[in-house]
C-alpha cells in the first residue's frame, strides 16, 4: 500500500499558518505560498523512494529495465 501525506502535510501546514496569524506579525494572505511549498514537497516525498515502500517500511526492489515490482510474480 502507498503512503499519502499529503493530505495530513496540507492539514497540518493550514494549521501552523492560521496559529501564525495570532502569534506573529504575519497574516495568513502573507503565508499562503508555505502551503503550496508543503504541498509540492509532500508530493516530491511520496513519489520518491519514501512512498515506495512494500507495507513493511522497506522499499520494494525494482527492475532497472521496466520500473516493475520484481516480487510481484512470487505473490
């Protein structure tokens, strides 16, 4: 199964903007583009080796050739 964050990334990165609007001089019209930058990093991370992994927290081994699961055939 694939590991998504983005969702909780996006929701956590909403959260800390909004805590800044009361608890420093920036308001949320000023931060925005942070959530855009959390989102676009999310995504970097779950397309990457991180949201690869095989459900035991190791990434599954890939053929070089064709980018298949190489296990695939054995389940």
């Amino acid at each position: 199964m694939r590991n998504r964050i983005v969702g909780p990334v996006s929701m956590i990165t909403v959260g800390v903007l909004f805590l800044c609007q009361y608890f420093t001089p920036y308001r949320f019209r000023q931060t925005w583009p942070l959530l855009l930058i959390a989102i676009g990093i999310a995504l970097v991370m779950e397309r990457s080796q991180y949201g690869q992994s095989d459900g035991d927290g190791q990434a599954a081994p890939t053929s070089s050739s064709t980018g298949t699961d190489i296990n695939s055939e054995k389940r």
